[in-house]
C-alpha cells in the first residue's frame, strides 16, 4: 500500500509549474535610485529598480517610452528595445522542491522494493543534505564579505543566484532527512 501512495505523490508531482512575473526577490516595491541592493536596474529610466516594479507599471512606463522621441532619433528606440531583451532574475523554487521531492519518492520506492539497501539509501539523503549546507554557507560567506566590504562585481548576482538554489535545496533535504530520521526526532522530542 505505501508503494501505491508513492507512485501517485511521484505522478502528482510530475507537471511542470508554471511560473509568475517574478517582482523583486527582496520583497521591495518601488526601489527608488541608488537602490536597496546590488541588484538595483534602471532600463526605463525612471529612478525606479525595474525588479520593484509591478508588470503593469513597468509596461506602461515602457509604452509611453516607446512612442517616437521629440528630436527623431533613432538611438532612443534602439536602447530601450535592447532594454526589453534583458532576462528577469527567476529562482527555481518550484523546480528545485518538485525535482528534489520527486528524486526522494524514487529512490524511497527503490529502497521499499529492496533495489536499494538502507544504508546506500541513507547515504545519498546524507550528502545531499551536506553539500547543500556547505554550498550554501560558502556562498552566504562570500556574500557577507562582498556587501560588508562594498565589493561590487559580476559575481555578486552568480554567487547570490547559487546561494539561493542550494538553499532551496538544503530546506527540502532538511524536511526529507527528518523522514529518515523520524523515529529518533520523536525520541528528542518525547517528554
């Protein structure tokens, strides 16, 4: 019966999610200039971070931008279509939770009909659980210095990237790894 209920939390968790318009993933609304964070983008500009602004009123302040300038030149049109072709910042939150969870309920289903022996089982959850950790403190180290120090480089938005998808997949591994561990959980936790 576990077997069953297994295969359709896998079946269940298959489709692919569909993302939203993704706003500022600081939380901030209408970042006005010099910004908040690092990661501060001005391509309309308006004195306002294009992260912190809703999609309508970033599409409008495109609109209006858009139309033809004053003195006819053709360069305005040119850098605010380049402006458009700039790629949001996505986390894979969605992704990452549902591929880690699917990857646990596999590997679980192998270890139920005994293709996997508990200890191997155990071990893959284990490392996943500690590199996720470790990459995720190296990178949240490497953050603190550059923001403590002021170091502003390209890296700061691959490091910050990074730093959030191991985290990501630190949180999922931490709940799977009290699956594992549950009954020694209960021990901790029983009065």
């Amino acid at each position: 019966m576990k077997k069953l209920y297994v295969v359709i939390l896998i079946a269940l968790l298959t489709p692919i999610a569909v993302y939203a318009w993704n706003d500022c993933p600081y939380g901030t609304v209408d970042d006005p200039f010099p910004g908040q964070c690092p990661r501060y983008l001005d391509t309309n500009q308006n004195n306002i971070c294009d992260h912190s602004e809703s999609p309508s009123s970033a599409s409008l302040n495109n609109a209006s931008t858009t139309g033809p300038s004053n003195d006819g030149s053709a360069s305005d049109f040119t850098d605010i279509k380049g402006a458009n072709s700039i790629p949001p910042e996505n986390y894979n939150l969605i992704s990452l939770i549902t591929t880690t969870i699917i990857l646990y309920l596999i590997t679980y289903l192998l270890y139920l009909e005994e293709l996997l022996n508990r200890s191997f089982y155990y071990h893959i959850w284990k490392y996943v659980l500690m590199v996720s950790f470790l990459a995720t403190g190296i990178t949240g180290l490497l953050l603190t210095i550059f923001i403590n120090y002021g170091i502003f480089s390209s890296w700061n938005l691959t490091i910050d990237f990074w730093h959030a998808e191991f985290a990501i997949v630190m949180a999922v591994s931490t709940f799977l790894h009290l699956h594992l561990y549950w009954k020694q959980v209960k021990k901790v936790f029983k009065v």
